[in-house]
C-alpha cells in the first residue's frame, strides 16, 4: 500500500513540475499545493508514518477539494479538475517529513 501510494504521489509532483512550461497556471498550482500542505499538517501533524500519510491520502480528494475551492485565485487557469494533480504533490512533499522516510 505505502509504495504504491508513494509512486502516485511521485507522479503527481512529475506532472505538476511539467506544468512548469506556463508559469501563471504553475503558480497557481503550487498555492493550491500548499494549501493542501496547511491542511495535511493541521490533520496529520508534524510527527507522522508514511502509513498514517497513506491512510490519509484515501480520502484526501474529498477535504482537499473543498480547500482548493475556497482558495481558487480571481481568474484561475487552474480548478477542480486539478485537485488528483494537487493532492498527489503534496503528499510527496509532506511525506519527505514522515519519521520512517527513505528516498
């Protein structure tokens, strides 16, 4: 279960460092990625495994999405539809903190 749920987290931060090439759309991304990080450290906390992370992350698209509507920018290029890229970043990044991460 943790590495299968770490390979889609490591997808999920190729795809959004992909999103690179328009730097408006990726700076909105990346804001979104951090508003998930803010939501992952007040549910999660500081001190964590990488099977609570997992555990979390099956239902991460539902809270997640409801975050990253309330923080959409004024004309946003991204939305909704990014909420599986946004989630699968920051969990990578968040996971880099886990007590029991190996790169």
């Amino acid at each position: 279960m943790i590495d299968s749920a770490r390979q889609q987290w490591e997808d999920g931060r190729r795809r959004l460092e992909a999103e690179a090439v328009e730097p408006v759309r990726y700076g909105q991304l990346q804001a979104l990625v951090d508003v998930v990080l803010a939501e992952l450290r007040r549910l999660i906390g500081q001190r964590f495994a990488l099977r609570e992370l997992a555990a979390q992350h099956a239902t991460a698209e539902d809270w997640a999405r409801d975050a990253i509507e309330d923080a959409l920018p004024p004309e946003p290029r991204v939305g909704v539809r990014d909420v599986p890229l946004v989630v699968d970043a920051a969990f990578y990044l968040y996971a880099r903190g886990a007590t029991d991460y190996e790169p």
